[in-house]
C-alpha cells in the first residue's frame, strides 16, 4: 500500500472512532474490534480490510513505520506482545495539558498511606514487586526527581499517580500510571476510567508528545523493555 492512500484510510479511522465516541456517552476506551466493527460501515474499509484482523494488521504496520500517531493521536498501544498488539482508542483531548503547573506535584492533605510492604532500594516502601523495579530504576537515573503515590489537586480534584517525575534539565513535570492486573476485567474497567480522566483533563500520553506515563504488566521481560523505552524517551524531550 502506498503512502497517501495509507494516510487517506487513517483520516477516515480517525472520523470513525470520532463518531464512535459521538453515538455514546457510556463508553470512554474503545479497543481495535470496537472501531473496526463501527467503521466497517464505510464501504473504503470493508474493501480494505474485509477481516478485523487485516484492520489491524493495517494499525500495526502504521505504528512501526511511525505514522498512525500523527493522525490518530488519541490512541495507546501495548506493544509488549510483538505478536499480538492491544489498542486502546480514547476520545480526543479537548483542553491544553496543565501537567507543567507548580501545582502537578503540590502534596494534598487528603492523602495518608496504607498497604506498602515491599521494600525499595532507598528504604522505601511500595505496594508490588512491578512498582518496585520502577521505583528502583529510578532510583539510578541522574537528572531525575521523584515521589511515589504523591497527591496534585486539579480543578477541585485530587489524584494520586504512581509516579511523578521531574526531569531537572527540562522542568518538566510526568505523571505514571502502572496497572498490574489488567487480565482482571474489574480491574481493566477502572484502568480504563482512570485514564480518561487523565485525558478529559488535558493530559497526552508520553508517545504523542505529553507528560502522561501508562504501562501494562504482561510479564517481567515486557516491563523492562517499557520502562528502559519511557526513561529514554524522558530524558529526550
């Protein structure tokens, strides 16, 4: 396939999931089938891609060459599976990233700890092993301040993300969310919701140019590769 028609068939998915998200209101994540399964109503798609599996087989190739994120921005991707990709399509952002404010790593009184018992290499504690090579890691990285579960207040809301990041030589400011038991439906639905809101608030991921981090446990080999990826991706900008 060449290059514009390529790009031609991404603006039309990227219509597609807009309406898709326009038709409902109950629904904030949309995976590669969701968005298949509504925009195979364009005759261009179902001629493209008669099957979800070239519909995505189509996403994939775009995401190594570099290109789907130009034109669908509001899109997260699991690549810790070469195999088998998992896409996570969001509505678009419609306010400006506040992320770089003072206040993104303002402490809140509303926080108080509970349930950390594994240690970290600083003496610290955090709440899994996962977080625990994260934490650790960096711990090892120059240039880099960080908290653990550190509480912002944002428009009358208090979050706490796993991590917040200041990167000394940028003054820039990162939040990251590590979800660990994503297998579990219950605990994918409030992964799902807690990203939302960080996007109805501003935030784009770290891969399309922000400040916000999310990472997936699949397996241990699959961390470290994300991790080692977002530390060099931070440490660039």
């Amino acid at each position: 396939m060449n290059l514009p028609k390529a790009i031609s068939l991404l603006k039309i998915i990227s219509g597609e999931i807009d309406d898709f998200f326009n038709t409902t209101t109950q629904i904030t994540v949309a995976r590669s089938t969701d968005v298949y399964d509504f925009a195979r109503r364009k005759e261009a798609i179902r001629k493209e891609f008669p099957t979800a599996a070239l519909f995505g087989h189509f996403l994939k190739t775009m995401h190594q060459q570099g290109i789907l994120r130009q034109i669908i921005g509001n899109c997260n991707v699991d690549v810790s599976n070469p195999k088998f990709y998992q896409w996570r399509f969001y509505r678009k952002e419609a306010k400006a990233p506040t992320e770089l404010h003072s206040e993104s790593v303002r402490p809140s009184a509303k926080y108080f700890k509970s349930a950390r018992n594994i240690a970290t290499n600083d003496g610290g504690a955090v709440r899994s092993h996962q977080e625990q090579y994260i934490y650790n890691r960096l711990l090892e990285e120059d240039g880099l301040k960080f908290y653990y579960e550190r509480p912002f207040d944002i428009k009358g809301y208090n979050k706490i993300p796993d991590f917040t990041i200041l990167v000394h030589q940028s003054k820039t400011v990162y939040h990251w969310e590590h979800f660990g038991m994503i297998e579990d439906p219950d605990y994918e639905l409030y992964a799902e919701k807690k990203i939302q809101w960080y996007i109805d608030n501003g935030y784009r991921f770290l891969e399309n140019g922000g400040r916000f981090i999310v990472t997936y446990y699949r397996n241990d080999t699959a961390l470290e590769n994300d991790v080692d990826r977002i530390l060099k991706l931070i440490k660039a900008f």
